[in-house]
C-alpha cells in the first residue's frame, strides 16, 4: 500500500472517529466532550462518552476494518470485482444464530446471548462450509457451497420470522438484521475484538498469496501456494471477521463490494495492498456512515445497515454494468 494513500486513510479514520466521539443527541459541546470523556467521575457527560458514544466509536472502526478486509480477500481469492464477504454464507449464518436468540428468549436472559448465538451460527457456517467443499475443492466449488448455506440460513431465518407468534419479538428480529451500532457497550467491544483481530491477522497473511493467484490456480501452484491451506485460511479468517461483525452490529451490507473496488486503482490492483487499504477504507466508510444516521434523522433510529444499502445498491449496479460490458 502506498504510503501517501496509508497516512490519508489513517487520518480519516482517526478525524472520522473523533466526530464520532462528538456527536449524538447530548448535544455536548466539543471540548466539555473531550474533558468528560479522559476524567475520571461518575457524572451523566461521563457515562454518555465513555459508555455510549466510544464504545459506538470503536466498533464502527472494528466492523468496517473486518468487512473491508474480508471483502478484498474474498475478491482476492476468487479473482472476482463482485464477490463480497457474505458469499460464503457466513453473514447470513450468524444472523441466523441471532434471530433464533431473539426469538426463544436468550437475548432478554443476558446481554452476551444474542452475540454469543451469532459467533455460533457462524463457527457452524464455516464447518459446514468446509465439509461441502471438501480438502480438494476449488474456488468454484467453495462459492456454490457458500451459496448453499447462505441460502439455507435466509430460508430458516424466514422460517422463523413466519411462524413466529409474537409480533414485538417479530419486530425486533427485523430492526437488528437492519444492523446498527446503537445501544453498544464496551462488552461488546471487548467480545468482536479478538476474533476481528485474529481473522484480520491470518487473513493479511495471504497476501502474496492472493498476488499469486491473480496469475491463475495452476500458476500459483506452480509457485508454491498450497491452494487447499489459502482455501481454509481464508475461510477461518473471513468467518472470524464477519461472524462477530454481524454478532456485534447486524447484517450490514456493500461495505465488503464498495470499499474494495474504489480502492483498487489506487493501490495498483495488488491484492496484497488492497488487504490494509480495505480494512482502513472499511472503517472509514462505517464511520462516515454511522455518523451519517445520527446526523440525517437525529429523532429516529435510521439504521446503519440501511444507509449502507442505499449507498452500495447503485454501486453494485454499477459494477455488473462494467462487467457486462467487458464481457466478463
């Protein structure tokens, strides 16, 4: 990664998570924000900094950097624009784990139970995923056994919001799938931190793998990459990375297609440039938008997933127009 484009990510994210800090419906001004937020009492502007607003904070940058990342390995590996991390089913997965903790009850028995089922939707993903591949299965192999199970977790989640017999419970499901950061404590920080954190290490570890690979499967072999060890890696590290974004925050959407293909030409279409530069550029655009929601419509809860949506939708579009013309 370019070390102009590195120091100008850095520094977005490091601007954008100061706003962060310094907005919301407190309506605190700057600097009695910043002063309440490094002492040490037990006052109101206290405990809305350091227990709603920097918790909000640092997960933006946590589940933007993991769904960046993931989205550039995913596009690495598969040597493919419009792969996106939630083409392996995992996303639709921890979703899954979390509607059924909504709607037994677990999550109203303790604040970890609904991230909790997510991770173990997901951890249950990527086994099954792995059994569907198979040791020696190839990149097409791998998409379709994804495509299955994401398939399988939409049609059971839909099977549980339908015959679900309370409304409010109904309800619930429906806004946290939308994905939001709202109402986050640092314990949910202290949970998606260390499987963010794992996921991202093993993950920038293939990088010149992914460099390989972009001369084909059968060149990269040629060159030493063991195919089956970046399969797996990448799978663990994907799973790892989106499972406890989508624990922590939601199904948030595009950010893994959007980031990735905007910073692509800036970076020369090296995958293992692209890895850092989409982690930074991830956290960039949760932030963006995360203070986007709270800025937009400050008297209602617009979700994070949402917006995102809006915003990736016609990039997407864009993308498959690209592609159809090239011939691809």
């Amino acid at each position: 990664m370019a070390r102009g484009l590195g120091a100008g990510l850095v520094g977005m994210v490091m601007a954008l998570f100061a706003v962060s800090l310094l907005v919301g419906p407190a309506g605190l001004p700057p600097l009695q924000a910043l002063t309440a937020l490094v002492r040490g009492d037990a006052l109101a502007e206290t405990l809305v900094m350091r227990e709603i607003r920097l918790p909000r904070a640092m997960l933006a940058v946590l589940v933007g950097a993991a769904l960046g990342l993931a989205g550039a390995a995913m596009q690495g590996y598969l040597r493919n624009p419009l792969a996106e991390p939630g083409l392996i089913g995992v996303s639709g997965s921890a979703a899954l784990g979390a509607v059924l903790a909504l709607q037994t009850g677990l999550a109203a028995v303790h604040i970890l139970a609904l991230p909790f089922a997510a991770l173990a939707g997901a951890v249950l993903a990527v086994l099954l995923i792995l059994a569907l591949a198979g040791p020696r299965g190839g990149s097409i192999t791998l998409i379709l056994a994804g495509i299955a199970v994401s398939a399988l977790a939409g049609a059971l989640t839909s099977l549980v919001l339908n015959l679900s017999p309370n409304p409010f419970a109904a309800s619930e499901i429906v806004f946290w799938m939308m994905g939001s950061l709202a109402d986050r404590s640092m314990t949910h920080v202290i949970l998606a931190a260390p499987f963010i954190v794992a996921g991202a290490l093993v993950l920038l570890a293939l990088g010149r793998s992914f460099d390989a690979l972009t001369l084909g499967e059968d060149a990269a072999a040629s060159m030493g990459v063991s195919l089956v060890r970046v399969r797996v890696m990448l799978v663990l590290g994907v799973a790892s990375m989106v499972g406890a974004a989508t624990a922590v925050a939601g199904a948030i959407g595009f950010v893994g297609l959007v980031v990735p293909h905007i910073l692509r030409p800036l970076v020369g279409a090296r995958p293992s440039a692209l890895l850092p530069a989409s982690a930074l550029g991830g956290a960039v655009l949760v932030l963006m938008a995360d203070i986007a929601v709270r800025v937009i419509l400050p008297t209602r809860d617009l979700k994070l997933g949402v917006l995102t949506a809006l915003v990736g939708a016609p990039l997407f579009l864009h993308l498959i127009y690209k592609t159809r013309a090239q011939g691809l």
